[in-house]
C-alpha cells in the first residue's frame, strides 16, 4: 500500500519543493520509501511514498519508468494476478527487472494500452501514468473503489492524490468548503463520490479512468468507466445462476479460494481480521485452509457486552486453529482517538464505527504489514437488517392507496415534531420499550416514507441521519447521486436487489472501504478484501435472492460455504455491528469536547450550520428525550475537521 500524488502545471515549471511538501504529507500511508519525479518542460510531477510490501528491494522504488521508456508511474495498491500477467508479457518477450506487480502494470500498459490492461487487473490499486509521448496523464481507480484518487483543477494546475491533504500542500490551492457537499455529510455521515468537501475537487468514481491534456485545462471530460456495478448487475440477470444451492456453493467456494490464495501474496507479515461473524470468519476459514502454518488473526474486544464480539472470535479462531490476539480496550483508550479523526480522515467522515477499526488497525500493525478484512458479504448477500425494514416499508406504503399517500403525510407533517410529541406523551410508558421515543420525529419520518416518489426515495429515508439538511445547512443545496429522485436503475426484480446496488454503488465505496483505508494506511497497514474480487461481486449478481435470504435468514449461500469450515454454533448469532456506546459517550466523557465544537457563538462565526437546529438536537440528546447521536456525530466530525484543517 502507499501514497501517490502530483501535479500538472500549464503555465509554469513544477516546483521540487512544492512536490516535496505534497509527498510528505502521505508519509503515514508509505513510510519506507518515497521518490519524485519531474518533466519540467512537460510541466509534469509525480510523488510517492512506499509501504513495502512485495518485493522489498530498491527495485520497486516509484515513481517507476516502463522499461520501453513511455510511461511513469505512480502507484498505490496490489494487483493480485501480477504473476500470470507477468508470466504472459515474459511469453511475448518481456523482460522484468525486480519482482513488484508494479513493474508488471507497467509492462502491461506499454504492452496492451491504459485502458485495455485495466480489464486485465484483478485487485485494488488507484494510479497516475504518465505518457511521455503523448504528453498525456491517465488517471485510474480499481473496480469497487478500494484505494482513493482525487483530483481537480486549482486555477491552471491539475492537481491529484490518495489523500486531499497532499492536495492542500500545493500553493495554487483554494480550498473552499462545498456546502452541497456539506449537505451530503449531514445526510449519509460520508460525502459520495464524484463529490469532495472541497468545491471544484472530485473523487474519482470507482471502475474509471481518466486521460487529462494539460494543453486542454477543464477539458478531459468525464471519467470513463471501464467496469461498472450497474453492468455487473445487468449481465448477472442476462445469464442468471442454474444450478442448485449446492453448485451455487461449490462454485462460490472455488471464486472465494482463489480470491484469498491471491491476496496471500505478500513478502512481509500477514494476518486477518476476525471478527467472529459471518463474513471475517469466512475469510479466516479460507485463509487458514489455504495456509500451511497458523494465520495471525487479530480481534479488538469492549469491557462492554453489548459492544463484545470476542468471544465469539476468539471460538472460531480455536476452531480453525489460528495464531489469535484480543486485545481489549477501555473507553479511554477508545475516547483518546476522537481528537484526532479529522487528522486520519483528511475529509470530514462521520462513521463512528471508524473507531474501532483505528484501534484494531493499530493493534494488528505491531504484528503483521498485511490484513485480510472481511467487508463487502452484507452488499454482496443481502445481510444487512435495513434491508428487511426496506421490504417492510415497501409493503406497508403499498397497503395504502396511491391517493391517500400524499393527504395522510400533508396531515402528519402539519404538526412539529415537538407537538406530536406532546399529544403522544401518554403512550411514552408504551413507547419506551422500544427505545427511546422521538415519537413526532419517527412520525415525520413515515410521512416522508409514505410520500416517497419512487424506491430509491423510500431507500434514501431509511438511510439518512438528517433528513433535510439543506435546512441546516444555509446555502446549501444536495448534489445529486446515486439515490436522486428518477434515477435510472438496471432491471432487478425487487427491492432488495435494488438496495443492494445502491449499496455497493455508494455506502460500499464511500462509507466502507474509506473507512478502512484511511485506519489502515493511519497505521501503515495494508487492508485486502477478498470477497470484493470484481468475479466475486459478478457471481453474486448471477444468484436468486432465494439464494441469499432464505427462511428469514441472511447471506445464506456465504453461510453455507463457511458451515463447511466452521460449526454453525460458533458463528449463529444476531447481527452486531461494529459498534461504540457513542450515545452514552456524547453524555459523559465527550460531553465537554462536544460542547465547545457545538458552542452557539462557534456555530454562527463559522457559518456553516443552523446554530438553533444543532443546539436543539443537542439539548434534546442531554436532557435524554431523544437519541441524536448520529446526528450529532456528522456535526461534529465537521466541526473537527474545520477546526484542523
């Protein structure tokens, strides 16, 4: 894993220094090495910091030149199936210098051209390459959007990086907060790509690449894709799965091995992520079996049963007879890292499930380079609970006649939330065996359901934290994605499917596996996900949904290859998320840090948030009357990150 950034400047000649200062600041995601390299006629640099991860040798210094001289590379990630490729480029006469899949992406751009080697890529990389000959920069991102790339212009110079702080190093940068993009935070807790916090500065889409004409400023048009999940989706209904459950995991089983016995590669020290669940034990199972010594395993465990799912790992990895470490951490050790999000993050990021996996990231790197991770089996196998409340939701809001949908919600809507509230107050006794009771918001909440336009609507509501922030946020006004009214979707067969692909196009790449990727590369540790093989992904759109929720149980098929490694006892239990006591928190030991953030005064100097709205869910969470922690949480990590930035 490492860093890449740089710069195209069309006017004057690139600045060593300013490309030193950019490069630096990716240090934490490649601490072994890193290297500069400039075109200054061209107008041209790349930087990059290196974590070591096969071929340790100097031979794998970037940026790196293509051995015909046409190209230079600056590269972050793994492509796992580097040795067939590099054994085919050595048929047709190739010759390789070290050992690094580097060299061979190299190789393989100057052998069969940018775009057609993407096709040929299994792994998770995000690059920049420069052509020499046409005087070109090609920018590209792996198919499920694993490793980060953004890029944009400031003024006359193109800037790009893994990272917006390499970014904000460069003197042309201007750095105006995106109030859309703000608007998105307060919505999803991440910004969606193609969007930044930063105006005029995008995300690379996952499965795109990029050809940027410094002789054109703002002229490369949009990226084109070279791998979607929209087309994954539709050829999987265009030759659909024929065989039974049985083949279904026969032939999963043999995609997940061979994915696991690629991402084994390494030339440093390995371990995995282990959980206790479905989807890391899984991983663990089939890394164990493809392993012939003990794999490292690594759990963070919480004092606090109801956020500890130990045990349960620490069963499996008897089980499989991994060599396991548990590490359990206080709520101090868990409160010391809030401080510093906003410096892991680079971009505000309102996940708070990014603590755990920092404190697990950090305890894994003191013994292993490399981590197995087990995300992407809830998109891919219909795990995830709010899909179920979504088929829900859909056949309640059916019940109701079309006509009647808009008038019930009008009248719903003509009351606040705090005057429902009150009229309610007498089933608060009821009400409160639920949770707590937020009645007149979870009311407001249904109306928007019950007038949701379409699915995609519906599906927005059940996954918003607020539900209307360009309210909170003046000025603001929400850029449209994947979930925008009138969206076009491919041709699924309900709403879970259609969930699920909304999923993997957003909440897997910009919530998921930035989370990941930022803790990790905090920590210098690089993070592999092997059920998010792009074949893996393709299987699973060929499968029925029978084959993924069956008699109310979720990812059935996953189950059934895991059931052959591991007991069902050891793994059957309700689904935990990976999870922190944020609400208590916010109460207790947060409380003063949150409030200087929260000020009143802060709030209206900044400009950026409703001070009155804030305030007011702020209050309601201490006086314990309604439970905002979430929403709260994305105004916070804002807040922090404005304040460091």
């Amino acid at each position: 894993m490492c860093g890449l950034t740089g710069f195209l400047e069309t006017r004057d000649a690139p600045d060593v220094e300013v490309l030193t200062a950019m490069t630096d600041a990716l240090a934490h995601r490649g601490p072994d090495d890193s290297g500069l390299w400039l075109d200054a006629r061209a107008g041209v640099a790349l930087g990059h910091t290196r974590l070591a991860v096969v071929d340790l040798s100097p031979l794998g210094h970037q940026p790196m030149q293509s051995d015909g001289g046409r190209y230079v590379i600056a590269y972050n990630g793994e492509v796992y199936n580097f040795p067939e490729l590099r054994a085919e480029l050595e048929r047709a006469g190739h010759t390789f210098q070290g050992r690094s899949d580097t060299e061979v992406v190299l190789a393989a751009c100057e052998a069969w051209g940018p775009e057609a080697a993407l096709t040929r890529f299994v792994g998770m990389f995000a690059f920049a390459l420069w052509d020499r000959e046409t005087r070109r920069l090609f920018l590209a991102r792996d198919r499920m959007g694993e490793k980060p790339l953004y890029y944009g212009w400031a003024g006359a110079t193109f800037l790009f990086g893994s990272e917006l702080r390499a970014l904000t190093r460069h003197p042309a940068w201007i750095g105006e907060v995106d109030r859309g993009a703000l608007c998105l935070l307060l919505r999803h807790n991440y910004i969606p790509a193609p969007e930044s916090i930063y105006r005029g500065i995008g995300k690379l889409p996952p499965g795109t690449c990029l050809w940027v004409d410094p002789g054109a400023p703002g002229g490369e048009g949009p990226p084109v894709p070279f791998w979607s999940v929209r087309r994954a989706a539709e050829r999987g209904r265009e030759a659909p799965f024929a065989g039974d459950g049985r083949d279904a995991a026969d032939e999963l089983e043999v995609l997940l091995r061979r994915s696991v016995r690629g991402q084994l590669i390494a030339d440093v020290p390995l371990g995995v992520f282990l959980s206790g669940g479905i989807d890391s034990s899984t991983v663990a199972a089939l890394a164990q079996a493809e392993s012939d010594r003990p794999v490292r395993t690594f759990t963070v465990g919480f004092h606090e049963a109801a956020y500890d799912e130990a045990p349960h790992a620490r069963a499996v990895a008897a089980h499989l007879g991994t060599e396991h470490t548990e590490l359990y951490v206080t709520p101090a050790d868990a409160l010391d890292l809030v401080p510093r999000l906003p410096q892991h993050y680079a971009e505000p990021f309102a996940d708070v499930s990014q603590i755990p996996t920092l404190l697990l990231c950090r305890m894994a790197r003191r013994d292993v380079t490399v981590a197995l991770a087990g995300d992407g089996g809830d998109e891919l196998f219909a795990g995830y609970g709010r899909y179920a409340t979504g088929r829900a939701l859909g056949t309640a809001r059916g019940l109701v006649p079309a006509r009647l949908r808009g008038p019930l919600a009008d009248a719903v809507r003509r009351l606040p939330p705090d005057r429902w509230d009150g009229i309610l107050r007498p089933l608060e006794p009821l009400l409160r065996r639920f949770g707590r009771v937020s009645t007149g918001h979870k009311l407001h909440a249904l109306a928007e359901i019950l007038s949701a336009p379409d699915e995609a609507a519906l599906y927005r509501r059940v996954v918003s934290h607020w539900d209307e922030p360009a309210r909170v946020v003046p000025g603001g006004a929400e850029p449209p994605t994947v979930l925008a009214p009138g969206g076009s979707l491919p041709d699924l067969p309900g709403i879970t499917e259609r969930m699920t692909y909304w999923d993997m196009r957003s909440y897997l790449p910009d919530d998921v596996l930035v989370k990941v990727d930022r803790a990790s590369m905090a920590v210098a540790l690089e993070a592999r996900e092997p059920l998010l093989d792009h074949r893996v992904v393709e299987f699973a759109w060929r499968l029925p949904l029978s084959m993924k929720v069956r008699a109310g149980r979720t990812k059935w098929l996953l189950r059934q290859v895991l059931y052959r490694h591991v007991p069902p006892r050891l793994v059957e239990r309700p689904k935990a998320g990976f999870a922190v006591p944020l609400g208590e928190w916010l109460r207790g030991p947060l409380r003063d840090w949150a409030e200087a953030l929260l000020a009143a005064d802060r709030l209206k100097a900044d400009g950026y948030l409703d001070p009155v709205a804030v305030r007011t869910r702020w209050a309601q969470h201490l006086a314990g009357s309604h439970d905002w922690r979430y929403h709260l949480w994305n105004v916070l990590m804002f807040q922090a990150w404005l304040e460091g930035r």
